[in-house]
C-alpha cells in the first residue's frame, strides 16, 4: 500500500513539474486625454484593437485616462480578463471595444495630467492579476502637469512591468529647445529603472508586436 502511496506520488510530482509555467499578460494602457492631446486618440484606437486581437484566454487589459488625479477608479474606462472560453471571449472583446469607442467619441479635455498617478494604478492593477508579463502603455506625451499641491516626487514599485512610452510626441515649446523633449524622456525612464521595471519608447505602433509576447 505505502509503495503505491508513493508511486502516486511520484506521477503527480513528475505531472505538474511538466506543466509549463504560466504565460498569461496583463497590460494597463494610459490615455493622455489633456489639451489636443486629445487629437491623438484615434491612434490610441489602433494600439488598442491590436491588443484586442492579440490577448487571449487568460489574459488581462485595462485602459484608462490620465486625469487630474489618477489614484481613482473613475478614471478607468475599461478592464477585462479573458475567459477560458472562446465564444466569451469574443463577446468580452465586442463589449471592450464598444466602451473604448464611446469613451473617445465623447472625451473632454482634462486640466492636468497626473501620469504617476495613473502608473502608479496601473502596476497595483497588473500585479493584482498575477500575470507573468506585465506591460504599461503610456499614450502621452510625457508632460505631467499636477494640480498645486499635488506630490508625486516617489518611487513607484515596478519589479517585472515592463513600461512602454508610445507616441511621445513633442510640444510646441520643444521645437524652441528640443532638450525640454529629451530631458522628459530621460526622466520617466529613470524613475521607471528606480522602480525596477523596465523601459521602452516606441513611437512607431507598427513595431508593438515585438513588445507585447509572452
């Protein structure tokens, strides 16, 4: 008895060493909706049927705008982890998207743009979901304007996210002095490698299926 006690055990021991570990991605894309940034969410639109159309079963996708104060839950337009089921997660899908379109049909320009706020929500959202590969997207140009009093010189923990800038395009003033854009770069990817995620620009969406694999 205690011999097949023990080969039982063996099987299983040997059974779940073999399962391949798991592949599941999460992403939380952030929308810049301030002044004419606002322009620019048509292509936003692209990136995110792209997801739409890449993340299966198991994986999860949250998209919400940069707002004044984006330790909310207000600012979040849409979030889904796909079911196990097929003929679900096409309907998952349809319900995602037709948020997303309503969303950017009837936008209002916000005041401020409160981009840590807004990652510092998204990596709580991401490890929340135990994804194995975890990405945020920033759709922005990069330029936080804070309400006054607003603090968000910190560190923001972002151990295996992997944060990807996308359409960082320049402001007017960067024409006058093209170090203002650069200086904004560098500075988001200094505090995303502080945080210990990892960091990527990418202004050609075309090249986002080189990032988001599993």
């Amino acid at each position: 008895m205690k011999r097949i006690i023990l080969l039982s055990l063996l099987i299983f021991s040997i059974t779940a060493c073999s399962e391949p570990p798991s592949q599941n991605k999460a992403v939380y894309m952030l929308l810049d909706t301030s002044g004419t940034y606002t322009q620019e969410l048509d292509k936003a639109k692209i990136i995110i049927n792209y997801l739409l159309a890449t993340l299966d079963a198991g994986d999860s996708l949250a998209i919400a705008r940069i707002d004044s104060g984006s330790f909310s839950e207000k600012d979040l337009i849409s979030k889904v982890t796909f079911d196990a089921r097929p003929s679900v997660v096409n309907e998952q899908k349809r319900a995602f998207k037709r948020k997303v379109d309503i969303f950017v049909k009837n936008v209002k320009s916000s005041s401020y743009t409160d981009i840590t706020g807004g990652v510092l929500q998204a990596s709580e959202y991401l490890h929340e979901t135990g994804a194995k590969n975890k990405y945020i997207l920033i759709f922005s140009d990069l330029e936080e304007d804070l309400v006054k009093g607003h603090v968000r010189d910190f560190s923001i923990p972002l151990v295996e996210v992997k944060v990807v800038a996308l359409n960082v395009t320049k402001l007017r003033s960067d024409n006058i002095d093209p170090r203002d854009y650069l200086n904004r770069v560098a500075n988001w990817q200094t505090r995303v490698h502080e945080g210990g995620g990892k960091w990527q620009l990418l202004n050609d969406i075309e090249h986002l299926e080189k990032i988001i694999q599993g």
